[in-house]
C-alpha cells in the first residue's frame, strides 16, 4: 500500500470519527435541550396525555315482552374487509380460489351472482401490488355466526390473517328481533355526534335514561412501554324494561287490523287492547298504507295523537250525567225529533229519525240530539256555564298526562271556556281532539267499575343487582259509582246485543259477548269538513258481562266494501275477541265437557291465517289443527277447494283442515262443531255473503 492510498483511509476514518463525533454532539445537545432547557414543555405534554378521559359508552339495556321475549335487543355486526398489501398476502392462492370463493359467496350472500363476485374478487387483482386496495369492503353488517361461516369459505378459511388479508370492524346495532311488531311503541335510536346512543322514539325515547345506563371512565397511565388506558369508573349497563306487549296478542291485533284495512282499502288503522284489571297494554299497533305500494307497513303512533272523535265519546257525556244527576233512569224517554237548534249554532241532526229515545236507546242508537238534549238541560249546570263541563272532565282525569312511556303523548284537547254551541258539540264528539288512548281508558274505567286504572306499557325494570316491579296505579281511584258504571256497560251492550244497536250486524258473536261504541267523524280539509272523508271508531270491552279487556280500533277513510264504523273497526275488535276465545285467552276452558253437554256446545272460530299449532277439545272429542299447508309466496296457505270471494265453497266431505283453508279464503270467519270430516255447512256451497260473515260447519265420524 503506498502512501497516497494510505492518507486516503486516513482522511476517511477521520471525517467519518467527525461526523459520528457531530451526530453524538448533536444527540447530546438535543437531549440536554429535551431534558433540561425544554423539560417544563415536555413534562407538560405527558400530564396533559396522562390526564386525558376518555368516555365508556355502556350498553345499553333491552325491551322485553311480558314474557320475557326481546323486543329490542343490542347486537354485534361486522363488516369484513381485505387488505390486499397485507405483509404476507398469499396472492397466487388468491387468484386460484377466486372461483370457489364466489360460488360460496353467491350460494350464502346472494347479493351478487357468482359471476358477478368473481369479478367483484378479481378487480383489485387487476392493479399493481403497491397500489392494491388495503380495505377492500368484501361484507357489511353481517352477524357473528354469518362471520364464522365466512371463515369456512376457501382461501378465508387460512388461520393467519395476515396471509389471507381479512379485516374485520365490530359494530354494535340496535336490533327487533320481531321486526315491525309494535315498532312505533318500542321505537328507534339514532348516534350522536358524541358517539351516543340515544332514543330517538317511541320507548326507546321516553325511557332513554333508564335504557342508555351510566357511562365510564378511562384514564392513561404510563407503563414501561407504552401509555394505555385505564377503566377508572366502569361503566353500568342500561335498565332491561320489561314491557306489558304479549307477543302472541300483538301479532293477534295487527293481522286482524291488517285483514281489515286492506279489505277496506283504508290509509290507516289503530288499534290498542288493554286489561281491564291492571291497564297493562298488551298490544298497540298502527298500521299506514307504505307509500311504495299497496301493503301496510308499522306508521305513526296514533294512538296517542289528538283526534275529534265522534261519537265514542258519548258514554264519557253519559258518565258525567249520570254522575251529576243529569239522567238516573235508562227508561227515561228523552224527545228526539227531525233535529234540535241549541245556543244559536246550526241545527244538529242525526243519521235517522227519532221521535223520542229512552236513555238506554240514545247510547244504542247513537243519537247526537239525544245527548246534547241530556248534556244541556235548563235545570243542569252546563246549560248556564259551559265551562263546567270541561271542569267536570278535569274531576274524573281525562286531562291528566296519562304517563304510558310512550313519547309523543299528547292530553286531549278540550276547550276551558266553551259557548253553548261549542258544548252541544263537544258532548257528541266534535271540537274536541282527543287521543285513542284517553277514550279507552274511559271505557276501561266503565268495565272496571269505575276504577279509573292508568294505561301503562312499562311493568318492570331489572338492573344488574335488582328488579322492580312497577304497580298498577290508577289516574283517580273511582270515577263513578259501581252502580253507574253498571248502567253504562248496560247501554254499551245494548249498542250491539239491542235490536236497534249501531253494531249490532257486525260485532255481535256468539261465544263472546262484546260491548261497545260506534263512532263517525268526518275530517278536516282546508278548514271545513270533507264528507267524504271519515275516521271509523269502535271502542268496547269484552267479555260485556265480566270484562277481561278492553280495545280501540280507528280506521282511516275506507275506499272500498267496508265503509261503516261496525264493519271497519268494529269487526277488528270481533274478530280479535273471538280468536283470543279460541285459543282460551278470555279465561274459558278449552275442556268443556263439565259445563254442556253433546248440542249445546258453543263452536270454536280457527283462523287459517294462524299457523301455530292448536288443540281445540270439545268434551272427549279432540280436533289437533296444526301447520294446514305450505304457504304460497304471497304466504296465504294452499287450499285444496278453489271458491270465488263472496262466494261459499262446497267444503261437504272434506277435512277440518281443508275446510278452514277453503271457507277462509272465500272472505268468510269460520265457525265449527265436531270432529272427522264436514257433514253439514251453512249456508250452503254456492251462496252470496259479504266479506266477514261467518260459514258454519258440522263434523262427524261418519
């Protein structure tokens, strides 16, 4: 080696011992800079970091049916994703699999074909490997068991997901496990900008702070390695609310609602049942015509909206009467006429002539100048001060917040200080609004003796350490006396049992004795009345002669078939008392053989729209109806005998089941004796009925 090349290296060594020199230099200063010029700044960052909350969101609690059922319920879901530039992607296998992955894709995730997934899987390949896509969105909100089954899948099913690319994000949702039943009443939740899940509607809102719980809280706290967080307060879960809804009930109300409302072609219908001994709503449902096609879907929650009702707020003028001494006999004969002036206002007239009416017969035959006459009598205390009826209202709490737990519920609106025109309208129905829900309870109130019991959709609250069980409180202890309440069941009965009753052809059954109230309102358009347009009210109890429950039915400007109040929603209320008979819900027994004997027994009614399994015995005789027959895609079961609608078939010959499935899709209820095959129908094959009449059959051995 000569000397140049020596002081070559030299040089070298030297200016690299100088820059390594400079580079400690530099650590050094830097460092001393860190730690002692700057180290008040630094020293403040990490307490700010270490002081740093973060916020726990607890869970939130569920709904729950009467039962126990979840109504609503907390669920994880995944969106899974592909990262195609993960360290260790596999892509030749990939590529390979890429065919057997769609054709597993399409057959368990149809929302592409299998060619369509194949190209979906193929299209990032298609780019250069460092510009490959590293959240490929493969699925989105599936559950936990359709993420495992992915995972089976080829190529997915690799362990390690770094080979394989699969990401995953966790989301918790909001679920119904029962889909639209009673959807408006649990209601809806939505996120926050503070990532909060909060109540929006429905129960989910009115009982949002017991639901959402208490949230947490997380703290940093250094460790060796790494700053992470620290739970410092936990957080506590959401109240489980257990609510009064009984599933089998609920689904009962809405598809007889439904049945109705397509029938009649209505824009909505509303119907709420109640027990008469607690005021545990055990189903609400509100239906509206969907805007994108001719099925009903869960709407708005109209029972607890304002609305004039008609003349199902008659009984509630009568129960003021009879409390303050306006009437005491039902026999009393009240003068009807062609119509009646009263304080100055347009004549009131009624939908047919009158000459006079006993008591009873203004109920029975829903005469508005029958209760006007009564409501303002010379010697009474509205004639000269008409406020005092709204006070009289106020006494007996219709006006009290009602407190259900369902959000958006709204007082009936009475005027304070009415003219005499304004009170001879109010007393049948008109300038007033009041909600569905208030007009029941009164009604409740009749069939519970007086007792006024407060309607109430919340029974229990179950915490992590405790349960409460709520109890039944009453808006006011008695609002008349047992014996006018008797009265007004009486006259309420006599409005489908009498011979001149406004219900009487479509409400009246025969093993269940339904009381009740008809009631008509035209609706407001552009500030007047449209004649054309009415809201169809029944309210009643059943069974009349020792109430078990109570229920509401509006319907909403029938088009079509239907178009009266007893055959809209009245026959909601009869067909949903005479199936909640069949299935022994009204304290009857299905065993009768102790209380009749072989001709005299009451037939049992069976809807083939029902496809649980009944036992209906009739003394040792045993008729066990189960699944009729695979449903159609529409879900209407199949029936063996083809009739037109309105048109009895000829069922004479055939099975219980192939009878049923028959008759009711011909229009008509059904109504059978017996067990083995149909011996005798009436009417016979081949006679005209309207819709919902009811087809009687005999079954024999023979």
């Amino acid at each position: 080696m000569n000397k140049n090349s020596q002081r070559d290296i030299l040089v070298r060594y030297f200016l690299i011992s100088i820059s390594i020199i400079a580079f400690a230099g530099f650590i050094i200063a830097a460092l001393f800079r860190t730690t002692v010029i700057d180290a008040e700044k630094w020293n403040a960052k990490a307490m700010q970091e270490l002081s740093r909350v973060d916020t726990i969101l607890p869970t939130r609690g569920d709904i729950l049916a009467d039962d126990g059922s979840v109504l609503a319920t907390n669920l994880r879901y995944y969106t899974v994703r592909i990262d195609f530039r993960s360290e260790r992607f596999m892509s030749a296998r990939y590529l390979s699999a890429i065919d057997s992955i769609a054709d597993s894709l399409a057959t368990y995730f149809p929302i592409r074909s299998k060619a369509d997934w194949a190209a979906y899987l193929h299209k990032p390949m298609l780019k250069d490997p460092d510009k490959r896509p590293r959240a490929y969105k493969l699925l989105s909100n599936i559950s936990y068991s359709q993420y495992q089954h992915l995972r089976t899948f080829p190529f997915f099913s690799i362990p390690n997901a770094n080979r394989n690319g699969i990401t995953v994000e966790k989301r918790m949702r909001r679920s119904n496990p029962y889909g639209d039943m009673a959807r408006r009443s649990i209601g809806g939740v939505g996120e926050q900008s503070n990532r909060q899940i909060r109540g929006i509607s429905g129960l989910e809102k009115a009982l949002d702070s017991l639901l959402y719980g208490t949230p947490g809280v997380a703290k940093k706290i250094p460790l060796t390695r790494r700053i992470v967080n620290w739970t410092d307060v936990p957080p506590v879960p959401g109240y489980d609310i257990r609510t009064t809804i009984d599933i089998n009930i609920q689904d009962l109300v809405e598809n007889e609602l439904n049945q109705i409302l397509e029938t009649c072609d209505a824009d909505w219908g509303v119907a709420v049942l109640m027990d008469v001994a607690t005021g545990d709503i055990k189903a609400i449902s509100n239906l509206e015509k969907s805007p994108s096609g001719s099925r009903y879907i869960e709407g708005m929650n109209r029972a607890v909206l304002g609305f004039e009702p008609g003349s199902v707020i008659k009984p509630v003028s009568m129960l003021i009467a009879l409390e303050k001494g306006l009437v005491n006999s039902l026999d009393e004969v009240i003068p009807i006429g062609q119509s009646y002036a009263y304080g100055g206002g347009r004549a009131i007239t009624d939908s047919h002539y009158n000459s006079a009416l006993t008591v009873r017969g203004v109920i029975e035959e829903s005469s508005n100048i029958g209760m006007t006459r009564i409501i303002t009598r010379p010697n009474g205390p509205f004639h000269n001060h008409p406020e005092e009826f709204y006070k009289a209202l106020s006494e007996i709490g219709f006006l009290d917040p009602m407190m259900t737990g369902i959000a958006g519920e709204r007082t009936p609106m009475i005027p304070r200080k009415p003219s005499r025109v304004t009170l001879s309208r109010m007393c049948y129905g008109y300038a007033t609004e009041v909600p569905p829900l208030y007009t029941l309870s009164i009604y409740n109130a009749i069939a519970n003796g007086g007792r006024y019991v407060r309607p109430r959709l919340v029974k229990e609250l179950i915490g992590a350490e405790f349960d409460s069980v709520l109890p039944v409180t009453y808006v006011r202890d008695r609002i008349c006396s047992e014996k006018n309440a008797a009265k007004l069941r009486d006259m309420l009965r006599s409005v489908v049992w009498g011979d001149r009753g406004t219900a009487r052809h479509f409400v009246r059954d025969e093993n269940v004795e339904i009381a009740g109230k008809t009631g008509t309102c035209y609706m407001i358009e552009n500030g007047a009345y449209n004649t054309s347009k009415k809201r169809l009210a029944f309210c009643g109890f059943f069974p009349a002669e020792s109430p078990r429950y109570s229920c509401i039915v509006l319907t909403c400007h029938p088009r079509q078939n239907l178009l009266g109040a007893a055959s809209t929603s009245g026959q909601v209320v009869r067909n949903i008392a005479r199936k909640m008979f069949s299935r022994g819900m009204l304290g009857n027994t299905s065993d009768y053989r102790a209380e009749v004997t072989e001709g005299t027994r009451p037939s049992l009614y069976y809807s083939a729209d029902d496809s649980r399994a009944r036992h209906l015995k009739r003394g040792l005789e045993v008729a066990e109806v189960t699944q009729l027959r695979p449903r159609s895609e529409s879900g209407t079961p199949q029936a063996s005998v083809q009739a037109a609608r309105g048109v009895v078939p000829q069922v004479t010959g055939l099975g219980l089941r192939e009878a049923i499935v028959a008759i009711e899709n011909s229009g008509f209820d059904v109504a059978f004796s017996g067990t083995g095959y149909v011996s005798r129908q009436t009417p016979l094959a081949g006679s005209s009925l309207s819709p919902g009449s009811t087809v009687h059959i005999r079954l024999s051995e023979h």
